[in-house]
C-alpha cells in the first residue's frame, strides 16, 4: 500500500462557537486514522498556514477565515488537493449557500437577500416573511448575533441597523419554517449519514433549536433526508458536511443551514473513519 503524507489545517477558535472542543477532537480523530493507516500526517494551525511554506500536495482541512481559504483556492489551482476544498468552503458562506441552493432546486426556505442599506418593502415582508430569520450573508455564523429570529417588520428594521453597525453590509432573509428540527451529518460519496433531534440533546450552538421546540415526530422519508443533502453536497462541492433542516407537517424535508465540516460530536468515532476513507479515496484517485 502507498503512504501519502498529508497536511491537517485546523479551525482557529474563532470559528467554532460554543464548540472548540468537540471540532477539535473530530479533527484529531480523523488524523489519528490516517496514521494508524500507514501514513504521515503534520498538523498545522490556520495561522501557521498563512504564514510557512507547504510542501504537501494533499491536505485535510477544518479551515474557515477568508484569508486561509483564498490561500487554499490558490494552492488547488496549482494542483493541491484538499477536503474540503476551499471552493465549497467559501460556498458555503450564507449567501452563495443559499443562491446554490435555491438556483439547484435543493428543497430550502423562501428567501432573500437584501443590502442593510436598502429600505425593505413592508408589504413583501408582513404578506411573506413574518416570522422570519435574519443572518449575516457575509459568512458563517460565528456569534449569537449573527442568527436572529424576528416576527415583525419593525423587528426585522431594527436588526438590519444593528448588524449596519457591525459593518455587515448584507443579510439573508429565511421565511420561518414550523416543523420538527433535524441536524444531520454525513460524507459525500460513502454510506455515512447521521441525522438526530437536536432539542433533545446538548449540540446547540446558540440555542436556537428553542424557537421550534420540541419534534413532534412527524413521518419523513430518512432516505429522501440522505439523498437531499447529498444533493446539496454535491451542488456546493462539498465532501464533509452537516446542517440542519425542517421536517414540515406533510413530511416535506428543507435545508435552512449547510455546513462544512461540522463537529459530528453524537457520531465521532463512526465518522471519523469515514472522513479518513474519503480522503484517501479523493487522493488515490488524483494520484494514478
């Protein structure tokens, strides 16, 4: 068997609120694989990626700052390879997230976007989107703020001023969807998929599962769930994902948030060595 030596970028603190610990220990557990497999790993920080020179041509990352992604976008066009890519990294940044996905067909909530510096129509508001989420369009959610949930207009004004203030130029508007909350993990191109109800566990970033309360456990299609977000992997290109999406009362299933390499704290060990094989299977098919 060929050993390959690979580059782990980790995610600086920053981007893992409330979840430093358990993204960690994913990240970790995914190196330890590869090595128990016969090949070389040398971790790295994100800080130490934008400053020292690589030499590996493969590399696993949980990277998320606008810098080291543009850094790796450069480095995959002069043949690296990464999972993620730092191509569906940035696609997953909420408003291109949520113009793939909507452009794709991929079931997910009405929505806009829309410059804090423009007056929104009441009209389309208060007859299509209250109750409604408000987010950062920017990027990803890294603080309590970045996520809000309004019910009215007014309340809707208030928040595009606030995030105004925070030099956030840009929101994505989600009409509120009713229903049971669903967090789901999987790897794109095996057999690992994981969902579960977040309100009944202690995986919450922000606490938000509260505004949907409770599942009640309306009837879906746990396949139809897999092939829905594989879909959406696919369209955003990427290979380790998670999110989180709404079962309504007829069983239809929505995405309302698309991440890349999540914690997959409730299935560690399960996924980490799926992520190991899929990044194994990504480098040996590049390098034939």
């Amino acid at each position: 068997m060929k050993s390959y030596t690979f580059a782990g970028i980790q995610r600086y603190s920053l981007f893992s609120p409330n979840h430093v610990g358990n993204d960690a220990s994913i990240f970790s557990a995914v190196g330890q694989y590869l090595e128990e497999n016969g090949h070389e790993v040398n971790m790295y920080t994100e800080q130490e990626f934008l400053t020292h020179p690589f030499n590996e041509r493969f590399i696993f990352t949980m990277m998320r700052s606008k810098a080291a992604v543009r850094n790796l976008q450069k480095m995959e066009k002069q043949g690296v390879v990464a999972v993620n890519s730092a191509f569906g990294i940035e696609n997953c940044t909420r408003e291109q997230m949520t113009s793939l996905l909507i452009k794709n067909q991929i079931p997910h909530p009405q929505s806009l976007v829309w410059s804090v510096m423009e007056a929104l129509p009441a009209s389309l508001i208060e007859s299509e989107f209250e109750p409604c989420w408000v987010k950062r369009a920017d990027f990803h959610a890294i603080h309590k703020e970045d996520v809000t949930y309004v019910r009215t207009y007014c309340e809707l004004r208030e928040v595009m001023a606030e995030y105004a203030l925070r030099g956030i130029e840009r929101v994505v508007i989600n009409k509120h969807l009713p229903g049971d909350l669903i967090k789901f993990y999987g790897v794109y191109g095996t057999d690992f998929f994981f969902w579960f109800y977040p309100h009944e566990g202690n995986y919450s970033k922000f606490g938000l599962e509260e505004i949907n309360g409770a599942p009640s456990g309306i009837p879906f299609s746990e396949e139809g769930l897999r092939c829905i977000c594989n879909d959406a992997a696919r369209v955003l290109n990427v290979d380790i994902y998670g999110g989180d999406c709404i079962v309504s009362s007829d069983g239809s299933i929505r995405i309302i948030d698309f991440n890349d390499w999540p914690s997959f704290a409730p299935c560690r060990k399960e996924a980490a060595k799926a992520i190991g094989q899929a990044i194994l299977q990504k480098t040996k098919s590049v390098d034939l």
